[in-house]
C-alpha cells in the first residue's frame, strides 16, 4: 500500500479507538437505528446454518452478531482497525450468549485470510472510509467462496441524510472548511448511485444490486442529539475543534433551531437513507 494510503489507515485507526467510548455509550440507540441497513444486508446475504461468515469493518459488532445467531453451526468473523471497537463487540456477544463468533483486528485492503475461505460477506458503513475501495473489493472477492456473496451499505445523499446535514450544513455556514481532496475517505464519497456496483463489476462480482433503505435516528431530544453526535462522529468533532467556545454555543442554539423546526412536536426521529449494494463471486 502507498504511503499516503498508510497514513490514512492509521488516522482511521486512531480516530476509531478514540471514539470508541462514546460508540460503546451509545450502542444500543446506534444499533437500533442502523438495524434497518444490517437487516437488508442480511436478506440479501440469506445466511444459512453452517455457513462461514466475514463481517468487514463491524465497528460494534453488526451485523455480524445478528448474522451469527442465523448460522449456529458456522461461524462468524468479525473484523475491524479498531482493536477498542472490537472490544465492544466482544462484550456484546458475550452478553448475548453469541459464542460462534471471532474477531481479528486488521485491514480489509490487507486480509489475513486464504483464498475462497467465506460464504458470505457483510460490511455495513465501512467502504466509504476504506483508503483504496478497488483494493479492498479485491481483497474481500478473493477471500470469498465461488458463488458466495457480498452486500455493503453506504450512505445516500446528503439531502437524504438529516441526521449529519443538521450539523455540518450549519457548522459549514461559520466556518471555511477546506473541502476534502478529490477521493479521500468521506461520509458521502459512495453516495453516488451506481458507484459502488462500479467497483463491485471491477473487482469481479456479478449479479450485483442496489436497493435503498431508510431509518429513524430516534433521539429522545434535541440536547440529546447533540451530545450523541459530539460522542460518535468523527467529522462532528473535527469541524467543531475549529471553532471557539463562543461560536461552538452559535452553532449549538442554530442546529437545536434547525432540527426543532423539522420536527415541531418533539419526537426527534431524524431522517437517513442508504445504499445496499450486493454481488455475487
């Protein structure tokens, strides 16, 4: 991998172990919102008893967990950088009672994993943050089995994405933020549709798909939106470290306004959408 790649891998490490906490805080709330996108991925998949699994970048833990107790007699492997995140995951399973499952903490564009070693592969939100996506559809096609399958999720548009697009359309209103370099990982770099069937088609895969599904953050207020996405996301976080405690109070008042107009009556279940793309080897 080149250098500049290297360093990207290892920023996302360090950013993944460093929000690992609030992901742990927040993991039931964060799992039921995204249960939608790792359903959809599942009933592509169709995981059956004895099959032998990847979960690529689980984060927490979906949705290999989930797919774990669909093959009792298989197994699942659950991998990620985050070597905290994957602590959290450990924890999960073991209070679930899942025992059919292992976790390595490793790269997807470097798998250390033989050839033609999985039936099915799931990666819910990783590829948008992958330092080479070709690289790392190669690597996941060559692990796969035959016949065996892949379903991603990625996010959709912004304007189909409230639950980031509050914050950072408002923080982009009080601060020059430097546009990202053409390419590099982002919450919206596979938003387009028909991109990641691209990448899929070259890495070999066939019969490929994509749906769109959407979900409810449900937030029990704006106060707690706020704090949930101060502790989970990442390019909050760094958008907000550029601005003084004066502004970051402007930017507090305006999003609480923004996202209090949208939902009037104070039920806050706020609007996201992905893509599923799945292929087949």
């Amino acid at each position: 991998m080149e250098p500049q790649l290297q360093a990207i891998r290892e920023q996302q490490r360090e950013t993944w172990n460093r929000f690992s906490h609030g992901w742990r805080k927040w993991n039931d709330l964060t799992m039921d919102w995204l249960k939608p996108m790792g359903d959809e991925i599942i009933r592509l998949l169709e995981p059956k008893d004895g099959d032998v699994v990847l979960d690529v970048a689980s984060g927490t833990g979906e949705p290999g967990l989930t797919i774990a107790t669909l093959v009792k007699s298989g197994k699942v492997v659950i991998t990620d950088l985050s070597e905290n995140m994957l602590e959290v995951a450990r924890e999960s399973a073991a209070e679930r009672g899942i025992r059919n499952v292992e976790t390595v903490a490793c790269d997807v564009c470097e798998l250390p994993f033989a050839d033609n070693t999985f039936d099915k592969v799931s990666c819910r939100f990783g590829f948008m943050f992958f330092p080479d996506m070709q690289l790392a559809a190669r690597e996941i096609t060559r692990v796969l089995k035959p016949g065996g399958k892949i379903a991603t999720a990625v996010w959709a548009s912004p304007e189909k994405n409230f639950w980031i697009t509050a914050i950072m359309s408002t923080v982009g209103k009080h601060l020059q933020l430097p546009p990202p370099p053409a390419g590099a990982p982002g919450m919206f770099r596979c938003a387009q549709p028909g991109f990641m069937a691209a990448i899929f088609k070259q890495a070999g895969l066939k019969n490929i798909t994509e749906t769109e599904i959407s979900a409810k953050l449900n937030i029990s207020n704006t106060n707690g939106y706020w704090i949930f996405m101060n502790e989970v996301a990442a390019p909050v976080v760094a958008a907000l470290s550029k601005a003084d405690d004066q502004l970051k109070e402007k930017i507090k008042g305006e999003v609480y306004e923004l996202v209090n107009k949208r939902y009037p009556h104070g039920e806050i279940a706020i609007d996201s959408t992905a893509l599923i793309i799945q292929g087949e080897k």
